[in-house]
C-alpha cells in the first residue's frame, strides 16, 4: 500500500462521515480513478469497506476514536517517508 493512496483513504474517511456524498464523489473527490478501486483500496487499509464505515459512523456504532491506531500508525509512516 502507497502513502498516497493511504492518505486519500483518511481523507475519504472524513467525507464519509458527512453522509453528504455519494462514494463516487468521494473517490473523485480524494482522487481515485473509480469507486470501485477506492472501495478496495478503502477496505484493505481500514478493514471494513465504504459502505459499513459510512452506515456505522452515521449510527454512532463506530466510534471514530477506534480508529485512532491506525491513524498514529500513519502519521509514523508519514514522518519516515519525509526523511
């Protein structure tokens, strides 16, 4: 997995979280070429596809402290790609 395509799922996190937008928006939005690779993409760094994120956020079922790990876990990367 690319430090670019991780950083556009935490974005894509976000926008999901609104439930204002479709995963096509969403994927255009980050900057996946389709809703399909952004889905897979999705699922292999957070674990759950799209559509079960967005439902568990919107019914407060997934706290999103929970993903607070992965997101450390990130920015640790984020530092060693800079040096």
């Amino acid at each position: 997995m690319n430090f670019l395509n991780e950083y556009r799922v935490y974005r894509s996190r976000e926008l999901l979280a609104t439930g204002l937008y479709t995963h096509k928006q969403i994927a255009a939005e980050v900057g996946f070429c389709n809703e399909f690779y952004f889905s897979r993409v999705f699922k292999k760094v957070i674990g759950i596809s799209p559509s079960v994120y967005a439902k568990g956020v919107n019914r407060k079922e997934i706290p999103l402290s929970q993903f607070r790990d992965l997101c450390a876990d990130w920015n640790e990367r984020k530092k060693c790609a800079l040096y």
